[in-house]
C-alpha cells in the first residue's frame, strides 16, 4: 500500500509560481510515485493577485491538489501551520512557493526519512541575490536564539523541512498565536538530520518577509523561547543599583567629607540630572523589555482562533 507525502506550500501573491513549483515538484516525485502518492497543500495567506484562481483550477483539475484561503493575510507561520494541521501524509514537506526551496532535493529528504529520519532539515549554504545584510543578521540570529533558548538551531536552517506524522501530532499540539515554525519544531527534538542546498534567486515576485517583518519574527523568538531576556533586565538593574550605591557614597564622601580633594566640584543640579536621565534610560530599557512579555501573555490569554478560513478544496 503506498504512503501519503503531503506537501504544505504557503502562498502569498504567487500567481507567477504556482503552476512553477506544482509542476516541478511533480515531476521530481516521480522517481517515488511506486511507493508514495502525493498531496498538494497550498495555503493561500490573504493573496490580492490571482493565486487562488490559479489554485482553483489545479483543484478542479487534480484532487491531489487542495488549497485553504485565508480570509485575510494572517502571516506565513501561520499559513504554514494551518497547513500542517490539515496535513495527513505520512510524511510532511515544507516548501516556499518562490522555488528558492530547490524541488530537485526532494529526493534527499525522502530518502533520509526512509533510513529513519524523523525530521529533515534543510540548510541553505547560499543565496543568489541575497543581501550581505541578511546573511549576516540571519548567521547571528541562529547564534543568539541557541544561546538564550537552549535549543540547537543550526545556522542558516530554513523552513524547507520534513516532518515524520509523529512529529506532525505533536505539533499541531502548541497553542501560540505568536510563533516561529521552524523554532517549534527545534524545540520538539526527535532524530534530526540536514539536507544542504544552495538557494537560486527569486525568479519573480517580491519576497515576502521585508527586514521590518524579519526583525519582528527574531524578536518574537526571543521572547517566546526563553525567559533570558527578561533574567537579564533584572541583573542588569541590580549592577546598576549597586554601581550607583557606590557613586553616591563616593560623592557624599569626596564633597561633604573630604571637601573636594580631587576638584570634581559636584553641583548639587549635575549630580540631579545625572542620576535621574540614567536612571530614566534604564527604567525604559526595562518597561520596555517587560512590555515584550506581556504583549505575548496578552496575544496568547485572548484565545483568538490561529487563523480564519473562507474556502477549501478537495478536503
């Protein structure tokens, strides 16, 4: 009996791609199509193009072929999840629509699950066309998140992934609104193994995930996979306390005791203005750190549904 490979493709204004990667992906499964039999999950993310015209007519076409329709842009996390959840391969493979997720390395993935691999990661060692910008910030984000999370991420591991269905079960378990795929699934663990690949450029379309939203995604990491951050706000306020403890001593001592010895000629308005505008910074610093957590305690105590569907095919 042939196993189902569910393949989740999240879409966001792909109309140029989406008969692309379908085909390609096609093509390079066939090498499998005695053991396996695909399904294709596309989950359009709130598209304004024709994508989903597109998607409907592959439908019709081939019931292998299913797309979820958000009702508005909801993020690609989100889409990504919602694809996993309506998932019910065997085996589960995580692509982009923008054919930077090489279709050609399929193979590899099948074949490492099959000698017992249950999550399969890829690994981008380039980029054409990527800025020196976001190569770097990519490498350091990896760095940090392992440090402050205690999870391994390897860096430049990408959302190209597959996911034994044991692992699927597990997933589809966390409730978090604000979320980072690839970090969740980190954090699951089960046998790893990588793939590595060189990513071409986009051949058309604009990225989805400008440096506001990249930056936003790391900061969300951060905060939702390790208690470190806000650790540190508290030992940095302890340093600065015992610091200033020791400066006003200082002061009271070399002005009102020793009477100036050194000529530093405090005033009482410099020694004012000093304390309070520092004081003021680190405050903020902090509130503003605390404010991270609690706008993630909010999002996650209001419950709202992870996304809204307006239509499905084939399912």
């Amino acid at each position: 009996m042939q196993k189902l490979i569910s393949f989740v493709i999240p879409i966001f204004n792909e109309q140029e791609n989406i008969k692309t990667i379908y085909l390609s992906v096609s093509k390079k499964f066939n090498s499998f199509k005695s053991k396996y039999e695909p399904e294709f999950i596309f989950v359009d993310d709130g598209s304004t193009d024709k994508s989903i015209k597109i998607l409907n007519d592959l439908a019709l076409k081939n019931n292998k072929v299913k797309y979820l329709e958000f009702s508005r842009n909801f993020g690609k996390e989100i889409a990504t999840t919602a694809g996993i959840h309506y998932a019910k391969g065997d085996a589960v493979i995580i692509m982009d629509a923008d054919l930077q997720h090489p279709p050609e390395k399929i193979i590899e993935f099948i074949k490492k699950w099959e000698n017992g691999a249950e999550i399969v990661t890829g690994i981008r060692q380039k980029t054409k066309g990527k800025s020196i910008m976001k190569i770097i910030g990519s490498y350091y984000f990896y760095k940090i998140n392992s440090a402050i999370s205690g999870i391994k991420s390897v860096p430049f591991s990408t959302d190209f992934r597959l996911l034994d269905k044991k692992v699927t079960k597990e997933f589809i378990k966390f409730t978090e609104k604000n979320r980072m795929t690839r970090g969740l699934i980190d954090w699951l663990g089960f046998k790893k193994e990588y793939v590595y690949f060189i990513s071409p450029e986009r051949k058309s379309g604009k990225p989805g995930y400008s440096y506001v939203k990249l930056t936003k995604l790391a900061l969300t990491s951060f905060v939702s996979n390790s208690l470190i951050p806000l650790k540190l706000a508290g030992y940095l306020g302890i340093i600065i306390t015992v610091l200033f403890a020791l400066l006003g001593i200082f002061v009271f001592f070399d002005r009102y005791l020793l009477k100036d010895p050194f000529g530093f000629h405090f005033t009482n308005l410099a020694i004012v203005v000093v304390f309070i505008g520092f004081l003021i910074g680190i405050v903020l610093s902090c509130l503003g750190l605390i404010a991270l957590y609690i706008g993630n305690i909010n999002t996650e105590i209001t419950n709202r549904p992870l996304y809204v569907l307006r239509n499905k095919k084939n399912f």
